[in-house]
C-alpha cells in the first residue's frame, strides 16, 4: 500500500488490488482520543498489475499513479477520471513525482532510468540513465532544478534536471534504497535501506562555494607575494612558493634562474627542501620533461 500526501479534505491510496482510492478527511474530530472512521468516496480500477506509488498534484487537482504495468498515470482529483497514460518505460515503474514548479511530473522505473513526461501531451521529455539496477525511489529537490535518486544497487544519485547529468554518487547504503525524504526547506534530507539505515544528509553546497572563495582568495594573495619574492631575488622562498601553488612553468624559471645563479647552485637548493617540496618539484620535473617545449 502507498498513500498520497494529506490534502486538507481528502487522501488518496493505492494497492497491489490495482485500485486507487479516494478518502474523505472529517473537518471536525469530536473525540481524537477514539480511531476515526474514514470513509472511501470514490475507487476506480486504475492499472493492470500492482500499483507501486502515488502522488498528489501541488495545487490538488491531480493525482499520478505508477504500476508495475510499465505505465504512469494521471487522474482528476475531483471524480478520479482518467486523464493521460504516460508509455515509454520497459519495466514496471516504482516512483511518479509532480514538479513543484513545472508541468511535468517524474517516473523512476526497474529499467535503470528516470523519466521527465509533459503533463499536457504526456510525451517523455528527457531520460537520466546512470543507474546500473531498478530506480526505486527519486525525489524534486533545490525548487525543481534537481534530482535525487535511489537504486536497487545502494547507491543515491544527484541529477541536473538542464544537463541531463550525475553529479554526485553517494555511496553509504549497502543494500537496496527504498525511501527517500526530503525536509520542507530542501537543507536536508533522509535516507533509508534493506540494511536497516536511516541516514541523514545535509546540503553543504553553500559552505563549500565558501570555501573555494576562501580558497581562491588565498591564491591571489600568494600568487601576488610570489610576484614580490621574485622581484626581490628571493628564490628560496619563491621556488617553495611556486610548488605550494603547483605552478610548474614557474617552477622552471625559478629553477633556471638558480642555475644560472653563480652564488647558489641547485644542489644546495635542493637539500634545503622538505620531503614534501622535493616530493612536488620531481612531480613538476615530469610535467616538464612530458612538454615538447621543454
């Protein structure tokens, strides 16, 4: 059984008996002391084998099933009419998603892939294939320009809806990935397996820009004391600079230069070095002698 979200006066479920169901919500609960007795208003035979999801439209006029049918589809929320089948996937599809701010909605299926389809023709409008086992769980995040994916492999993936691309594999799970939540504000998320975890992810993409800011920042600083140390003559502290920086054709001149130099030769030079410095400046030697020009 799988249930669609509550929406204020009604819920909808969906089974392995292929029907979907319509349940009226009591505005009013006398005794919430005592179970509540809900009512089924509406049933309809939705698929042709078992129904693995269901969903409500972010607006409530629509609800999307999936099946192991190989078929997504879309109902009226009102009288639970038909409205559009969505054909395409080869095997039975586990996850159907609405966009929360696109007219298209999102299929994940036992074929390895995802789907994006077009609410208004029901066409397929991109297919994200990188999962080597059945999708069975994908979820909208970061207001509907990404996607995140769980597979029978153990693996979660992070898709960019505009490139169509993987961008990130998270490995933690070693077992099937059945359920993926996602918090309101999109900072966070959960994950959880058939080897009985449930882990917590958080978004730290902001943290990270600031980082490579820093990061960034840092090397312009040292990139312009580098330019000071070698208008100074200084080539000791340029040379250690340069292969801080990793900067091989730096790394040249400098070295060029001291050999030139009559006062300190690079021997000398080099038995001044730690391990990790002579560890980059063989490394950046490589990157030299693999260059035509040198």
């Amino acid at each position: 059984i799988d249930m669609g979200k509550l929406c204020g006066d009604f819920f909808v479920s969906v089974s392995q008996d292929q029907c979907l169901k319509l349940w009226k919500i009591p505005k009013k609960f006398e005794d919430q002391s005592e179970p509540i007795s809900l009512s089924c208003v509406n049933t309809t035979l939705a698929h042709e084998k078992d129904i693995n999801c269901v969903t409500v439209s972010p607006n409530d006029r629509f609800i999307a099933t999936s099946s192991q049918d190989k078929t997504a589809k879309l109902w009226n929320a009102t009288d639970l009419k038909l409205v559009g089948v969505f054909r395409g996937h080869r095997r039975g599809i586990w996850t159907v998603r609405f966009s929360p701010v696109d007219q298209v909605i999102l299929t994940s299926a036992a074929d390895c892939t995802m789907r994006l389809w077009n609410l208004t023709d029901m066409t397929c409008l991109k297919s994200f294939e990188g999962h080597e086992s059945s999708v069975l769980r994908c979820e909208f995040i970061s207001n509907g320009m990404q996607l995140i994916s769980s597979g029978a492999d153990g693996l979660v993936k992070l898709w960019t809806i505009k490139t169509s691309e993987c961008i990130q594999t998270l490995e933690s799970h070693d077992s099937k990935v059945w359920t993926i939540a996602v918090t309101s504000d999109g900072n966070e998320m959960f994950t959880g397996g058939s080897d009985s975890k449930l882990i917590r992810w958080r978004d730290v993409t902001v943290e990270k820009k600031k980082e490579e800011r820093q990061k960034r920042k840092n090397e312009i600083l040292q990139e312009q004391e580098l330019n000071n140390l070698l208008s100074q003559k200084k080539m000791m502290k340029a040379l250690k600079l340069a292969l801080n920086l990793n900067r091989p054709n730096l790394t040249l001149k400098i070295i060029n230069t001291i050999i030139r130099n009559q006062e300190i030769g690079l021997q000398e030079t080099i038995l001044k070095l730690s391990d990790y410095h002579k560890q980059s400046l063989l490394q950046h030697a490589v990157n030299w002698n693999t260059n035509s020009r040198n």
